[in-house]
C-alpha cells in the first residue's frame, strides 16, 4: 500500500516484477536505470554467481504529481526461483501494482503458469487479490527463435484482459510502455482513494 509523507509531501508505490526465473524482471530494471539516469536513484542488484536475482533490485522514480504530492516509485522485482518463495512473498508485501513478466519461448510456458498461479497464490496469504491490483503483463524474449504466438500466451496468462505488452527487455523494446501503463493505473488508483477519502 503506498505510503504518504505529508511533512515532505510525497507519495511513495512499490512496483513489483514477478515472473519465473530468468524471464527478464532485472532485464527491465537495468534497461530503465540505464535509460533515466537523471530521474533514478541508486539501483540496488543483489544476485547469485548465476545472474538470477536472488532478492530484489530497488530503483526509485519520480514521475508524477498529485494533488501537490510527488509521486515516487519504488521498482522491485522477486526471485524467480521457487526455492526463494519466502522471498518473495516479502517482496511483495505492500505492492501498489504488479507487472508479470513472462517469458515467450514455448519451452518456459509451463513455468510462466505456475509462476503466475504462484503470485496469486502469496498474494492470497495477505488477503489481496491479483484482480484488485493495478497490474499488467509482458510477454518478453520475443526475439527469440521459438516464441508462443501472443494469441496463445494470452489465452494461458491473460484471462483478465489486461493490457499485455510484448517485449525484449535487454534491448529496451515494451520496457517503458509496460511501465508507463503500469503507473498510470497505480496513479488513476491513486486519484480514486484521494478521492473516496480512504488514505
């Protein structure tokens, strides 16, 4: 749940990437961080020898504004090891929106159905709802040789229709209009609790 600071006043989200493991979360991360370098903070990368993120990347942006309050987010992403699920379920805690990155080849298409049933799954321990969330997807790697028609991947993933963003993250293509749609339905949430009085 953001946090408010009415003596600085800023509003402060928390974003988390989910996905299975080597999908691209800390591709998306590092693509942002490179690219608005002027609007980021320190990116914070804590990963195993085997360059999966074993906790969480923390980049901090400022995007927006509201009612005079600043809008900052706090981008994260979670392990995509299942070994690392308490880990998860602590990164998630709080979020304000969530981007499930996927991974396009056909090979991973089981383990994106179970990474996504996972994150309904911890955030069903703190009596959340995926649906209740602002969040979005991306189908990412689609520069691969054999992808899964986005067709497909939104019958198996996207049974919300919410927006789907294809990608390939390392180059920086859908990183951003993931993003930006992203926050623009944590800011429209946002607007609607200042609105309905429940911050």
């Amino acid at each position: 749940m953001a946090s408010i600071n009415y003596a600085t006043k800023e509003i402060n989200c928390k974003l988390v990437y989910y996905g299975p493991g080597m999908c691209g979360k800390t591709s998306n991360l590092q693509y942002i961080h490179k690219a608005s370098a002027a609007k980021c903070g320190e990116m914070v990368s804590l990963a195993t020898p085997g360059e999966r993120t074993l906790y969480f990347d923390f980049l901090p942006i400022q995007m927006a504004e509201i009612r005079g309050f600043s809008v900052k987010f706090g981008l994260y992403t979670v392990p995509g090891q299942v070994l690392y699920n308490a880990t998860r379920k602590l990164v998630l805690r709080g979020a304000d929106g969530v981007v499930f990155v996927a991974d396009s080849q056909w090979e991973i298409m089981q383990e994106n159905v179970e990474s996504l049933q996972n994150l309904k799954d911890n955030l069903t321990e703190y009596n959340s709802k995926l649906e209740e969330l602002p969040y979005v997807i991306q189908y990412n790697k689609r520069d691969m040789s054999e992808v899964a028609p986005v067709a497909y991947m939104d019958y198996l993933l996207n049974t919300g229709g919410v927006p789907a963003f294809e990608a390939v993250a390392v180059d920086g293509r859908g990183v951003y209009t993931t993003m930006a749609t992203l926050c623009r339905y944590v800011i429209r949430d946002l607007v609607h609790r200042f609105e309905s009085g429940s911050f």
